[in-house]
C-alpha cells in the first residue's frame, strides 16, 4: 500500500544574540546543518542591533541577519516566504523551492508588549501561511526580562494570543499548528545558583526542570497546557560570559536558565478528529549550540517531522515559462498557463529575477498582468479568500491548451542585464509566489 502522507522536515532555531552582528557564512552552516534534507526552515532573533543606522536600513531591506540567512539558504536552493521584524525581534521562514507552489496565503503580524504595548522590545513576530493546504503560524517571541517578573510573562502570552489577527477571524490560536518559539525568559525557581550549576555539573536536568517556571505554567494555564516542548537534557541557554561558555561571573551573577524555548500546538479540533497532519520533535536534533559564543545566550535549534495526509489532485495553480531565446536587445517572451483553482487580480505581477531566487522582492523588473480572467469566468478577481486548500481539480487537466495559455513579453527595454535569470508569478490574494520558471540564461 502507498504511503498515504507527504513527509515534510521542520529546521526550528531561536537565539538571542544579544546585538552581536551576523554569523559569516561558515558558521551560519554550521548553525543550521542537519542530517537530513530540509524542508522549511524558521528562524527567529532576538536582541538584534536597533541604532539608528539599522532601523534606517530596515525600512529598505531586511535586517542583517535576516539578509545574511537569505543570501545562505539562497545557494542552497531555499527562497524566502517572508520575514518580519519588530526593533529586535526578527523571524524568517524559508522554504525549499520546490515546495513554492504549496505555500499559499502568506501574513505576518506583530504584537509589542514593551513599555504598555508602545515598545517593540518585547513582544512578538509571527508569519502565517498554508503549506499544503494546512494552517501554520510560525510564532517569534521575546518575553518579560528578570527572575521575579513571571506573570508579566505570561501576561505577555496572553496579549500577543489575544491581540495579534491575520484577516478575517484568523487568531494565531486558530491555525491548524503554532510553532512558537524564542527567548520566554522563563527561570528556574527554588534553588539558588551554586545549587544550580552543582545539578547543571552533574546533568541532573530533571531536578532543574521540575523547578522550571514555563512547565509550572504549563500546569494550569489553558493555552500553555495545549502546548508540547521537547525534553530539556541539555545545558540551559543562558547567561553566559559573552565570548565564553562560562556562566554569569558579572556582580549580578544571575542564575542559569532555560530561557530559550522551541513550543508547538496543534489545534485541539485536529488532535481529537482524524488528523490532515502529524508533527513530531526529532529527539537527538533537539539542542542548544555551546559552541557559539558571540551572545550570552547560546542558540537552540530543533528539527520536526511533519506528515501530510496525501492530496489528490493537489497540483500547483498555474505553470510558467519561458519560451525562446532571452536576449538584452530583444523582447522576452514568456507563457502563463492558469488552472481552475488559481484566482487572478488586477495586481497579480510577473517578476524577472536573478538566479538563485532569494524571494518575491527581488526583481529586476516587473510586470503587471492583463485580465487573465477572460479564459475561464470561474476564475474571478476577488480581493479576499476563504483561504481554504487551493487545488486543481480532474476536469481542469483536460482543457484544451489554447484556452488556458497566455503568451506575455517583456519589452527588451526592461531586460537589461545578462546571465541566469526565473521568471516568477506573484499572486496578490495569496501574497506569495505560487510559480517560477525553471533558470535561463539572458545573453
């Protein structure tokens, strides 16, 4: 019998980086390696640099750290979903181009809960979006500082739960899966810091844990309940001696902790009906990183396993392509081909990009699109959706060609640069590329 799920691989890390600037390339590897192929990867900072020079640059591009992961995963045949940031707190999901034509209905969102909500020091970052038809929040968090400020920690939950929306009635608590992530700041209640780092010698985690302010939480809070977390049997995460894997020796000398954490939920509806999807933490991918040094937190990463239940008919909304030879003095020829599913719009654009694809910013030059609702009446311009699996059906494979096939140029004006060159289809409804060419050479 034919496996009836897609399986999928989730590359989760969260880091404070206490306003260190970006890894080179080399350790921005080494950070991210796994032993199997990626599928997605969601990346979140915290404590990114915030001067005047940084915030200038971010209303242009994203932030350093962000462009530094993009320009990595970009060689490595990953595009950029989307990435969002409020002051410090950075989140960046990427996914495998392959992938493209199944990430649908891109969002994002912020919530600050610094100085009564007006100061995005802390807070959080989400992105939202369908990835084969399932809701997914990815959930960025940076909570209340300081051992004794555990309720405004979870006041914090409670704000960013309650006040962040992505359209419509859509709630983070209303997708399918939450993965949230990021520096809680949760500390380690009853033992003093000699007791703790004598259980930390000795990896005696469990002792620790047990004593963990985020698992007592856990216990009687609703939502936090809803949530899973890995076994923590590694070292806590923080505060180190920057430059050092030695704990706090400064006058304040602050007690070890988990502050960094990686959390999912599955919505309750899916976990008590017969599940679209099942994700599981991979145990031994499940870590901090010691080896990093640059910040007094240290990185923590962990990997999921995300199973599909199998689609038919799930096929990628339109195709395109480029046809002939591109060429700097002539017009570019191109051909787009939309199915039943795909809904177009009057600011739906097609985007010349350089090879290899970082994301749908990127473009050299764009164009907008004529109406393409003309070949098919089902396939109207709307500017909302009920954002449910977006698929081709059985009937739409057999229509004949000439109907469904826009040929499209590009004036040789706009073509202005040689070498490897995707063609890639943006869609306003989703936000979000739904499909590139296969790479070209412009000459």
């Amino acid at each position: 019998m034919a496996d009836q799920f897609k399986k999928f691989r989730i590359f989760v890390s969260t880091w404070n980086v206490g306003e260190a600037d970006p890894l080179d390339e080399k350790d921005i590897e080494k950070l991210l390696k796994s032993n199997v192929e990626v599928d997605f990867y969601a990346i979140g900072f915290q404590e990114i640099k915030t001067g005047a020079k940084e915030t200038a640059k971010s209303f242009i591009k994203y932030d350093d750290w962000a462009q530094a992961v993009m320009e990595f995963l970009s060689k490595k045949s990953f595009y950029l979903i989307e990435s969002v940031r409020v002051q410090g707190i950075s989140l960046s999901v990427f996914a495998s181009i392959k992938h493209l034509p199944y990430v649908q209905f891109v969002k994002t969102e912020i919530e600050r809960t610094g100085v009564a909500g007006a100061w995005g020091n802390k807070g959080g970052v989400a992105v939202s979006c369908n990835i084969y038809g399932q809701k997914v929040c990815f959930l960025n968090v940076h909570l209340s500082a300081h051992l004794n400020n555990d309720d405004a920690r979870i006041d914090d939950i409670n704000e960013i739960m309650k006040e962040m929306e992505f359209g419509g009635n859509a709630t983070v608590q209303s997708h399918d899966l939450i993965l949230m992530f990021g520096d809680m700041n949760f500390r380690i209640d009853h033992f003093s810091r000699e007791e703790i780092l004598n259980h930390v010698a000795e990896k005696n985690y469990p002792v620790l844990w047990d004593k963990d302010q985020l698992k007592k939480h856990k216990k009687v809070h609703d939502l936090l309940a809803e949530f899973e977390e890995g076994t923590l049997d590694f070292d806590p995460t923080y505060k180190y001696d920057p430059g050092t894997d030695t704990y706090d020796t400064s006058e304040k000398k602050r007690k070890p902790a988990w502050t960094d954490r990686i959390l999912w939920r599955v919505h309750p509806e899916i976990r008590t009906s017969a599940p679209p999807f099942t994700i599981s933490l991979i145990d031994e991918s499940f870590k901090n990183h010691k080896t990093f040094q640059q910040s007094d937190h240290k990185p923590v990463t962990g990997e999921f396993e995300f199973k599909i239940v199998d689609i038919p008919f799930l096929e990628p909304l339109l195709s395109i392509e480029q046809q002939g030879d591109w060429m700097t003095d002539r017009n570019g020829e191109y051909t787009v081909e939309l199915y039943g599913g795909m809904r177009w719009n009057s600011k739906d654009y097609v985007g010349l990009y350089k090879h290899p694809l970082q994301d749908f910013r990127s473009y050299q030059t764009y164009m907008y699109l004529p109406d393409l609702r003309k070949r098919n009446s089902s396939s109207s311009s709307s500017s909302s959706d009920d954002e449910q699996l977006v698929q081709r059906s059985p009937q739409d494979v057999s229509t004949e060609t000439n109907d469904r096939v826009k040929h499209l140029t590009f004036k040789k004006s706009q073509i202005t640069e040689r070498g490897m060159f995707v063609l890639g289809y943006f869609s306003y409804n989703m936000q979000c590329l739904v499909a590139v060419t296969k790479p070209f050479q412009v000459r």
